[in-house]
C-alpha cells in the first residue's frame, strides 16, 4: 500500500525538493568556480549527497518509504575526514571568492537544516521522519564540513 501524505506534508516535501534542486545546483556550480582543488572536491562529494536527498524526496512524494542506509553518512564522513591536511593554509592568506562560496553554502546548509526540522516535526510517519532526519544529519554534515575547511583556511575565527 503507498503511503497516503496529507497535504501539509506533502507541501513540505515540495519545499525540500526544492531547496535540495538549489543545493545540488549551487554545489555544483560552485565546485566548478571554487579555485582551491579541495574545495572543488568537498563541493562535488556533497553535491552528489545533495542529489541523493532529492531522489528521497521523490521517492517519499511517490508514495514510498526509503529505507536509510548507515552507508550512506559513512560516505559523508569520509569527505568530512578530508579536512585536517588543510591546517597548512597560512592564516588569512585565503582566496576571497572561495570565501563568498563558502559562506554562501554554509548559509544554505543552516537554512536547509531548518527546514528539515520544521518538516520533521510535521510527519506523521514515523519511518518518514527517520527519513527526513537522516538527511537533516548529513546537512549538519556539510556545514561541519565547510566550517573545517573556512576554519582550516583563517576564512572563519572562531570569537
């Protein structure tokens, strides 16, 4: 039996394949501007992440319940991991355009989280919400990871 959403929730699931089309959108685009090679590395692993949270999206909005696979943030982690040979950067001495990048994603990924949360608490399925808050985890993820990386590179000073 396909899952009977109700219109709020399927409202919801509009607005976060929404914002996930602008993710894998601005990723990808930004992977290709970005001047440091691993930047255009961290943005390509997370727009692929980014196109597997819209195909759960579609598959939610076609009745369907995906099933979360642990593999699928092990991935994440390893993109995550990639950040600590990047403590060599001299503090401050940073490209300003990779900088506007970063700082634009990383407001991206504080407002996609946001809306996940609000989406989550929305659901009446509890196996939706599982859904939706692995994907809210793997957001968190790649603004950890931007983070690092701006950190990593005197981009971000920690007050």
């Amino acid at each position: 039996m396909p899952l009977q959403l109700s219109q709020k929730e399927k409202s919801l699931l509009m607005d976060q394949k929404t914002h996930e089309e602008t993710c894998v959108d601005k990723y990808t685009k930004y992977a290709n501007q970005a001047q440091d090679p691993q930047l255009k590395q961290l943005f390509n692993s997370y727009s692929a992440k980014e196109q597997e949270h819209l195909n759960t999206i579609n598959q939610i909005l076609g009745g369907q319940v995906p099933s979360v696979g642990g593999q699928q943030s092990q991935g994440q982690q390893s993109a995550g991991g990639t950040q600590a040979p990047m403590t060599s950067a001299v503090q401050g001495n940073y490209n300003q355009e990779d900088a506007k990048l970063c700082k634009d994603l990383l407001m991206t990924e504080k407002y996609v989280s946001g809306a996940y949360n609000t989406a989550i608490f929305e659901f009446r399925d509890t196996n939706i919400r599982q859904v939706l808050n692995h994907i809210q985890k793997e957001e968190q993820q790649h603004g950890e990871g931007i983070f690092q990386y701006m950190q990593s590179q005197g981009m971000y000073q920690v007050q």
